[in-house]
C-alpha cells in the first residue's frame, strides 16, 4: 500500500526522545471520517465508536504502553444475517525496546525457535518517534468476533444440504461394512 492510498487513520504517534520519567498518558477518539476508514480497514458494516486511553512510560531503555481500548462494531449475524452489535473492551499491554529485529538478521533456512507458552517478544523501536496506530488496530482486528451470532439464532437442525445420500462416500463405506446383502 502506498503512502498515497493509507486510509487517514487517528493520530496516536509520541516522541519517545522526550518522554517525561513519570510517562504521558495518551488518549485517541476517532471521528466521523476515522470511523469510516476502519469501517473499510475492518471490514464490518460500521464501527460505531473507537477510544483508547494508553499510559505510556520508560521501560528498560524502550517504552511501554497499557491501558485499554474500547469499541463497538455492528455486522451481520451468521445465520440471520441482522446486525449484530459488538461491545469490545481490551486491554493493551505492549513493550517497545529500541534495536533492530533479531529474527530478520537469520539466514534463509535457519530454525527458528517460538517458545507459545512464554511471554510476548517485544516490538522494536528505531526513531525517536514511536506510532501506537498499528498496535490499536491490531488489538481492534483481534478482538472483533468472526463469527458473531443474534440473540437466539441458531441455524435449523433439519436442514437440507440438497445432496443425494447416495453420492455420499459415506453411505458408499457403510455398504462395504454391511456387505452386499446387508449381512455383517
């Protein structure tokens, strides 16, 4: 995606440079014309409202951000297909240490080790700039529901797939256990 095509996004971009040793608490609301941009970004019928309240403080020689993001996203339900609101409260807790990524620097083929029961890794920084617009929205992308449901809705237990039974190679298995003749 190019610069020029980059939906206009909420500003939630501080300089890490200066950074009070207390920490500075940023706060994002999105707009009209904000929301209508994750609308398209997320992929949803609306998103009604986005805020986040971060608290941002030294951490290691780097930066870490927590606070909290809260949403609503409406888009249709899976089986009746009305509109589906989604209240989201997440929290966020990210650690930004300056450097380069050490993963990127491996030679094609080299293992590479995940530990998924540890802690995250943390996000690097280069710059005295540091931009939370992509961690928001990543927290935002994981916390919309993919499969949201109406109050109720549940799709038909006698519902027809409009296949014959007898294509199914399923029933063509349960004939060879049976035998030609249905004895066993």
């Amino acid at each position: 995606m190019s610069a020029e095509s980059k939906p206009e996004l909420f500003d939630a971009t501080l300089r890490v440079d200066n950074l009070p040793a207390a920490g500075k608490v940023l706060n994002v609301e999105a707009d009209a014309g904000e929301l209508a941009n994750l609308t398209d970004l997320m992929q949803v019928s609306s998103v009604d409202s986005f805020s986040a309240q971060l608290a941002v403080e030294k951490f290691r020689g780097g930066v870490r951000a927590t606070g909290e993001l809260k949403a609503q996203v409406t888009q249709p339900c899976v089986v009746t297909f009305e509109p589906v609101v989604q209240e989201i409260f997440e929290p966020v807790d990210r650690i930004f240490l300056p450097g380069a990524d050490i993963g990127s620097d491996s030679a094609p083929g080299s293992e590479v080790f995940v530990d998924l029961e540890g802690d995250d890794i943390p996000d690097y920084l280069s710059g005295p700039e540091l931009d939370l617009a992509p961690l928001l929205l990543e927290v935002l992308g994981l916390a919309i529901d993919l499969y949201p449901r109406a109050p109720g809705a549940e799709l038909p237990d006698d519902a027809d797939d409009g296949e014959d039974e007898s294509l199914n190679p399923f029933a063509a298995l349960k004939g060879l256990k049976t035998g030609p003749e249905g004895a066993e």
